[in-house]
C-alpha cells in the first residue's frame, strides 16, 4: 500500500509539472561530464543535466522511450500527456509552456489522417456514437419511445433528418470538430470566473478545443479497434470531466454543473444550425411555410442560449465574489 501512494505521489508530481518537476536545488553538484561543481539544474559550463550520472534502469527505460518518440514536444509523448493530464496540460500551452506540447494544429491533422487508416484497417467507417445494428437506428427508437409515450408529439425523425443524421455518425471528426467549436463561446462565459485560468480568451479556448478534438479522436480510435462502444463513451465523460476540472480548478459539483451547461449550449447552437440548415431544405422544395416554422425556431434557442449564459456568468461571477470576500 506505501509504494502505491508514492507510486501515485510521483504520478500526481509528473501531472503538475511534467518538465524539470523538481525545484532547482542550492545543493552542490558535480557534472559527470566536465568535472565541474555547479549550484542548479544544469551545468552552466557543459549545459548537461544535474540528473545524469550513471547508467541504470532509468536510463534504459528513458532511451527506449527516445526510440519511439516518447521524449519532449514528440506527437506520441504529447498524446500521452492529453490522455494522462488532459487539463493541466492544455493549461501548460495556453499559458505560454509550449515545450510540453507537440504543435496542436498538426497535430490534430496527423491524428485525423491516423484516424482514418484505423477506419480503412478495422472496417469502421461508423462512429461512437453507432451502437447496434443499422447506423443512428437508435435515434429513430428514441423517437417511437417519445411518439408512444406523448401522444405522437414526437413524430419519428424525417429521411432528410435521418440522412443527416446518419452522414453526421459516418463523419464523427468533422462532427467532433463542429460540436467543440461551439464550447468556444459557452466556455468563454461559463467560466469566465473560475479559480483557474479566469479571464479566459477566445484564442486560448480555439487551442482548448483543438487539443479536445485531437482527444476526441484518439477515443474514436480506441472504439474502432475495440468495438467497445459504451466503455468508450464512459470513458470519454470522465475524460471530459478531468479535463474542466484540472483545467478550471473548480470543485466536483462546480465543474459537474458548469461542463453539463456548456454542452446544452453547444447543443442548442447546433440545433438552430440544424433548424436553418432544415428550413433552407424546405425553401430549395417550394415548402415555405413549413420552412417559415423552423426558422421562427431559430431567435427562440438563441433566446434560450443567451439566457443560460447570462444566468451561468453571474453564478460563476457572484461566487468569485463571495469567494474572495472570506478570503479577505
């Protein structure tokens, strides 16, 4: 049981600091490479590392790791931190520790183009969200349940709807990168007062986001390979869940609450997409006034958007507030 906690310790040590996780010490210390004597972490004569001396298992472990890429600012290395670290690390870049992070654009480019060799080699063209049988099948369930159950309030979703649908599930990393393009905004007011990275701009939620499509991804991966639809799914809501929490440094409940009502934003923006996208569809086939009705939708979310930012921004402001009054 000691040596899980200090494994966990040196688990906890390596997730806050990653690089050079060790306070530079005033203890002497002699360069094994040039002789010298020098107070730091690295010899200002040689440049070399106080921690190098002689070989042992360590070493053996860190050149293997070099062979395969798992060293400093490499895609694989960077994978592991998103994977291990999610929220610490994408705190690392968006505040100026860039040597943590292999460049996050070509990354999510690489890890795109990885995606869809691991579609072509496993078979699977679908996403995660295919579960049984044919694609987005399940989504026409949801609606007989709801038709059943309310009284045909709920009719079952159109072929145009279904095909959009079904293209939206066979396309999972242009749908990823749709849906956390619209957290950018939610994110920005939701947590605009957080203990952690407040103040936070859009340009830095653009990398946050970029960095939780390439997770995205890797996940998406893991399900082709696996099959293991439900796992993954749980699997991606804890990730999500680390992710704003480490990021934002709020409590279980306050990041709970405030990740629930980024994603109801999110997805109320994409459904005044989907309305205009669906009313424009109606208008191509001489369906005005049909058409008329799902554009009449589109103020509507966008009411209800506006009013669950508003009421999410002067919570998160109204704690701070609070929050630094007991602290004074």
């Amino acid at each position: 049981m000691f040596h899980l906690k200090q494994a966990y310790r040196r688990f906890r040590r390596w997730q806050l600091r990653p690089i050079d996780n060790e306070f530079t010490s005033r203890k002497p210390h002699h360069c094994c490479n040039c002789e010298h004597e020098f107070v730091g972490n690295y010899c200002p004569y040689c440049s070399q590392s106080r921690g190098i001396g002689p070989i042992t298992w360590k070493s053996v472990a860190k050149g293997i790791g070099e062979v395969w890429g798992l060293h400093n600012r490499s895609l694989l290395y960077t994978m592991v931190q998103l994977l291990l670290r999610p929220g610490y690390f994408m705190s690392d870049y968006i505040n100026g520790k860039r040597q943590v992070s292999f460049p996050p654009i070509k990354m999510l480019v690489l890890i795109s183009l990885l995606g869809v060799i691991v579609d072509f080699l496993t078979g699977a063209i679908h996403g995660m969200i295919y579960i049984h049988g044919e694609k987005m099948g399940y989504v026409s369930d949801v609606f007989d349940w709801l038709n059943t159950h309310f009284k045909g309030m709920f009719p079952p979703p159109s072929e145009y709807l279904s095909g959009l649908l079904q293209w939206l599930n066979t396309h999972p990393d242009v749908f990823s990168l749709i849906l956390l393009s619209f957290l950018i905004i939610p994110i920005y007011y939701i947590f605009r007062f957080a203990p952690r990275n407040a103040r936070l701009t859009i340009p830095q939620g653009f990398f946050i986001q970029v960095f939780s499509a390439a997770l995205y991804m890797m996940l998406n991966m893991l399900y082709d390979i696996t099959e293991m639809g439900w796992f993954v799914i749980l699997l991606s809501l804890m990730i999500i869940f680390v992710t704003y929490k480490q990021l934002f440094g709020y409590g279980l409940w306050g990041t709970l609450w405030r990740v629930v009502m980024s994603f109801v934003c999110a997805f109320t923006l994409l459904s005044a997409m989907l309305n205009i996208n669906y009313g424009a569809y109606l208008l191509e086939h001489n369906e005005a006034d049909a058409a008329r009705g799902f554009f009449l939708n589109v103020p509507i979310v966008l009411v209800l958007l506006i009013t669950i930012l508003v009421v999410c921004y002067y919570i998160g402001k109204h704690q701070a507030a609070t929050t630094l009054k007991r602290r004074r």
